[in-house]
C-alpha cells in the first residue's frame, strides 16, 4: 500500500486528519486480507475485484465497522490507484442503501404499523454493505408481502415520491439553468450537450460514471437515444430511458435476459434478474419514476406525477418513465 501517496490524495478531498488516519488503517486491513487467501484474498489491491470487496464487507458487518466513511475508503483507494472494479464495488454498496429503511418508516406512516409488521415480519433491515444479492431477496420478499396487502394502486402511490434521498442540494442551479435557457424543449437540448459531453470526458480520462467505463460505443448509443440524454417531450409528457447500469456491455451482449440484468440501476432489484428465480416485482420500478420526476419538481415548484412505461423487472429491454408537466408552463 502507498501510505504516504494516499494520504496526499485524501488531503485533496478536504477531510481532517483523524479520518485520513482511520482510512489508512482500513485500507491496510483490506490488503493484510487480501494476502491471506485462506481467508478468500485474491492477492493485492491492484487486483482487487468485486469478490474481494464483498468477502472484505462481511469481515466489515461482523466487526460493526461496516460504516460510510470505511466503505468510501475502499472507493477511494480504487480511485487513487485506478483500480476501477475496486471504486466500483465499494460504490455499488452504499448505492441506494437508505431506500428499505424508508420503506419500514413510510409504510407505517402511510398505511399503519399493523401493517409495516406483517410485512417486515421476521426481516430484518439491512446492515449498511449488505450484498447486492441479500437485499435484492430481502426486498423481493417484502415486495410479494405489500401486494399481497394493498391494491397495486396503493403500492405504487407509495413508492411514487421515491424510496431515495434526494436532497435539494444534489440539483443546486438547475431552476436557474432552466430559466436561462429561454424555453423547456432548449433546456433540454442543453441538458443533451452536457450530459453527452459529461460522458466523452469520462471516456476520454478513463475515469468511472457512477459504477461503469464509458466508451466509444457508450457515447454513441447514447446519442442514438435522445430519451437517455435529455428526454423527449410529447406534448405534456417528458419520457426518460436510463442510461443501461453496464452500458459498454450490454450494447454488446445478445442474450435477452443478461441484457437486463446489465441494464437494471436498482440495487434493490437488479441481482434477482440473474439468480434463475423470479424478480423482484416491477410495481418496485414506481421509485425510479419518482427518482426521475424530481429534478422537475423542483424546476417547476409542485408535485409532478410520473409513472413506470416499460420495465426491465417487467421483461422489457429498458425502463422508460413518463413524467407529466404542468399545464400551465410555456414550453
């Protein structure tokens, strides 16, 4: 491990001295574990992958030192030494994390805690690093109890705000952009040069979007598909495709089913696509509508309603989301 270089690159993230310490300690218990191959060490951090990271996790959770900041140390030593499956791996753990937790919580808000405990019975929530796979099941499970439950309607109008947290910090200027642009539909249009040019300097610096390379072929799918960039307006419905989760190699795969499985974001979801057994329900699918449908809201200052059109959950090669403007906008 480069102790001395890693402590230089945590100094440019601007955190303090007692974090950059415990982070070091961390990423020198990742390789002591990585060299002992008795304990499921693949052999250096170079080499790190998404097995290592995920056997780590367990010593994590068992330790109680599963916390953001250990998790976000793994990622930053991928970073730092460009090891991208390691960045990766750690990201794809926290991603989504808090959106079970929500769900206990706003299931017994909404619809009562007789209820949340039927649902939830016998389930524990997550530990924070839970495989992809365990939550994936946890949620397939409580998914089958809350349509067994509630009308689908009700499902859906639960899950329609999001199970994530979106903070009105993470679209800081986007209103004022909006309002710059002169119109929605040039708005869009610049939101399509940006995101496309977000992802050639990705592609160009080698670095990650999110969990994922981006290449040549990305890039250019990406333009063939203008509801990925921006959307594409059809009167007062704005319909968004999200970009695939393992772009590079879905473009490039031929099976159906694997297709989406590399499609799938959802960390609460994507792992039943390939476990041979049924997914999680594609009623689930109603949060990414609501994921989608709030940068709008906050653009326009009131409640939008969006909901799922296609769904890989659903056996459709893609998710697509109709959100629904307000009436009274000039576009």
């Amino acid at each position: 491990m480069d102790n001395s270089g890693f402590r230089e690159f945590l100094k440019t993230r601007k955190l303090d001295d007692a974090t950059i310490e415990q982070s070091v300690e961390v990423v020198e218990w990742f390789e002591s574990f990585l060299q002992q191959p008795e304990q499921g060490g693949s052999g250096s951090l170079v080499s790190a992958d998404r097995t290592d990271v995920l056997s780590f996790m367990s010593i994590l959770i068992g330790e109680e030192q599963n916390s953001l900041d250990n998790i976000l140390t793994l990622a930053r030593y991928g970073l730092y030494i460009g090891n991208n499956a390691l960045q990766a791996s750690a990201l794809e753990l926290i991603d989504g994390e808090e959106a079970m937790r929500n769900l206990h919580t706003k299931l017994a808000a909404e619809l009562g805690e007789a209820v949340r405990n039927r649902v939830f019975e016998g389930l524990e929530l997550p530990a924070l690093g839970t495989s992809p796979t365990d939550r994936a099941r946890l949620n397939r499970t409580v998914m089958d109890r809350l349509e067994d439950e509630v009308e689908e309607a009700t499902c859906r109008e639960l899950l329609s705000d999001s199970l994530r947290d979106l903070p009105e910090t993470w679209y800081r200027g986007l209103k004022e952009t909006y309002e710059a642009a002169g119109s929605f539909d040039e708005f869009l249009e610049q939101k399509r040069a940006n995101f496309i040019a977000e992802l050639e300097d990705l592609r160009d610096s080698g670095k990650l979007f999110f969990t994922q390379e981006i290449t040549d072929e990305v890039v250019d799918f990406v333009k063939q598909h203008p509801e990925i960039s921006a959307g594409v307006r059809e009167g007062r419905i704005l319909y968004e495709v999200k970009i695939p989760y393992m772009a590079d190699a879905y473009i490039k795969e031929d099976d159906e089913q694997a297709k989406r499985y590399l499609y799938c974001h959802c960390p609460w979801a994507r792992e039943t696509l390939r476990m041979g057994e049924s997914p999680v329900s594609p009623t689930f699918c109603q949060c990414s509508a609501g994921y989608h449908k709030r940068p709008y809201e906050l653009i326009f200052g009131c409640k939008l309603k969006a909901e799922v059109v296609e769904s890989v959950l659903a056996g459709d090669p893609w998710c697509k989301f109709a959100i629904h403007l307000p009436e009274d906008i000039a576009l």
